[in-house]
C-alpha cells in the first residue's frame, strides 16, 4: 500500500474516533442511565404510610420559671416521747397505710411507769374506799346524835381527798398508758416514704423527724417568678409545666400564689398542682411556662420526620410527587414538632408505616 493511502486511512480513523469520543462524553451512547435535565417516564411506586398535614399556627412565647416538683402534703413523722429506736420498718419509698407501724422504740421504761401507775391507782381506790366507808359511818352516827358536825365535816374532807388522790391516781396511769403506746410509730396518713432519717440505735427525740412522709394527694411544682409577672397569673389558671427528666410537658393548675414578694430577689411563690404522672417524684425539676406574647410557627408531625446523621428530612409531596425535604425542628408540642425551616405550614407529608413517635 502506498504512503499516501495509509496516511489517508489514519486520517478518516482519527476522526471516527474523534466523533466516538465526543458522543459518548456527550451521553449519547449511554443508553442505561438518565442524564441530566432528563425525566424518567415510569411513574415511581407511591411510598407506604399515612398522609398528614403541616399547619401554621401562632404560639405563645413563653416566660420560662425554673421550679421544683414538692409533694402537696409532706409529714414529719417524729417520736412523742425520747427513746432508743429497737427497728425502722420501712425504706424509702415504699407504700405505707394509714395506722402502719413505721418505728419501734425500747419501752422498757414506759412499762416500769405504767405498772408503778397502775400501783398508785390500787392504793388510791383503797384509800377510796376506807374514806367512803368512813364517811357513810359518820353519817349514820350523826342521825342519831353519837357523832358531832365536826367530826362530819372532817369525813367529808377526808373522801373528798381520797376522790382527787384517786382522780390523780388515774391520771398518772392514763399518761403512763399513753407513753408506752407512743413506743409505737405508726403512719399517721397513707401515702409513700420519701426520707428515712433515722436507723436502729439512734435515739429518737420530740421534735426531731424520723421520716419524711409524702401524703397521698399529688405532687405540685412550685415555682419563683418576678414581681413584673404578679398579674399574669391568677389561681385556677391552667399553665403548661416542662420537666426534662420526662421529656414531656404537663398541663398543671394554679393551686396557689404567695402574695408577698421576697424583698431580696424581688419574686414570688407560685404553686402549680401537676396530674399523676409515672415516673414523676418529689425534688424532680421543672419549668412553669408563663405565656407573654404570640409568634408564628408550623408545625409538623413528629412521627413523619425522620434523621440520618445529623440531617432531618420528611417526605413531602410537591406537584403529585413525594420527595424529601430537609428541615430544621425545634421545641416539641404534643405529637408535632416546630419545623424552624424547610415548610410553611400547609404542606402534605407522609408518616412512613411503622414510624414510632420520636
């Protein structure tokens, strides 16, 4: 073959390798894949779950008073009289009933008193009964003039001292009675024990608690707020409380407001009574959502966005077709979520089937 013609060749097999090069880079030969800016004309297979509805709502903006969760009624429960403690027979928290036995003391003492009382009480009757007897005598011999006045005015005093050494007598007896059955510490009211504070071999005083008793009837979150904040509140008034422990919000009632302010923070007491919640104990903290003005927000159900990573994103039909969309969720209110960016409220999403509630 001539020079010429094999350069011609290579030539016109540059070139068709040149146009293949610029086709495929094209897409023009890649006949599997969808190029840019191209629709794929099969209709994708609707996703499984339920549609819901985002919604623009106003919300209230909130003061937030820290708090702390206190039981509505809490006892001390303390000896009535001293003593070495024998047994504590309950911990802390457990139910206890109305009349239970909590403590026991050493009532040795107290017996020893009761049985020298119930002695006294003996000989007080029989001092009784020889000053009765007495009596009646004197009196008999005065109907018929063998006995003075006198000597009947002295009967008289000596029964009548008899009656008060026996009244005494059976006071000291009751006092000594009552002493011994204080040995026993039981429940004044039913309820749960919050704090036990003394063990056996201690010695239990008046006025010294032993136990911290939570009455039953509930718990509430009492609350500091500012004086500025004196008017918007007022007993009865429903109020949303936060407790973190939880993570939930409880809707509580105003019980009670202190109306005097503490001259050094320049606050005042506020009293919310909560509904029985498991988990919910006294000491737990919380916050009294005190509302001050209104905002703009969308809500959107929880259980329709989901999270890879550190994204949030939710399936949202736009022009008959479902896609996902990032957004930005805030603070939670009931089964929603406050959506701080990617929706505007009105928008249709899908709560994918076997979403649990975040």
């Amino acid at each position: 073959m001539r020079p010429k013609t094999i350069r011609l060749v290579g030539l016109v097999a540059g070139s068709l390798a040149l146009l293949l090069l610029i086709a495929y880079t094209g897409g023009f030969l890649d006949f599997g894949k969808i190029g840019p800016g191209r629709i794929e004309a099969r209709e994708p297979a609707a996703p499984a779950g339920q549609e819901a509805r985002t919604k623009a709502v106003e919300l209230p903006v909130n003061y937030q008073a820290v708090g702390t969760v206190q039981p509505m009624s809490e006892i001390r429960v303390e000896a009535q009289v001293p003593g070495r403690i024998l047994a504590v027979k309950t911990r802390s928290g457990q139910m206890v009933e109305r009349g239970q036995e909590l403590v026991k003391l050493d009532d040795r003492q107290y017996r020893a008193r009761l049985a020298q009382a119930r002695q006294g009480m003996a000989e007080a009757r029989a001092v009784l009964a020889r000053a009765k007897a007495e009596h009646a005598r004197v009196a008999q011999l005065l109907k018929g003039q063998a006995a003075t006045p006198r000597q009947m005015e002295q009967a008289t005093e000596g029964l009548k001292r008899a009656q008060a050494m026996a009244a005494r007598a059976g006071d000291l007896e009751q006092e000594a009675r009552v002493a011994l059955g204080y040995t026993t510490v039981s429940a004044p009211a039913s309820g749960r024990v919050m704090k036990r504070l003394a063990e056996p071999g201690d010695t239990a005083l008046p006025g010294r608690p032993l136990l911290l008793l939570q009455a039953q009837g509930g718990l509430r979150l009492e609350a500091v707020l500012p004086e500025a904040l004196f008017s918007r509140v007022r007993p009865g008034q429903k109020l949303q409380v936060e407790l973190p422990s939880l993570e939930r919000a409880l809707s509580g009632k105003v019980q009670e407001i202190v109306p005097a302010a503490d001259p050094a923070t320049r606050t005042f007491l506020v009293k919310v009574s909560l509904p029985a919640e498991q988990g919910l104990y006294p000491g737990v903290f919380g916050r009294l959502l005190v509302p001050m003005d209104k905002r703009k927000a969308v809500l959107v159900p929880a259980r329709a966005v989901s999270r890879v990573g550190q994204l949030e994103m939710v399936l949202a039909k736009q022009d008959g077709r479902w896609q996902k969309v990032m957004v930005t969720t805030g603070r939670r209110q009931g089964d929603m979520l406050e959506a701080l960016s990617g929706l505007k409220g009105g928008e249709t999403v899908l709560i994918p089937a076997g979403a649990h509630a975040r």
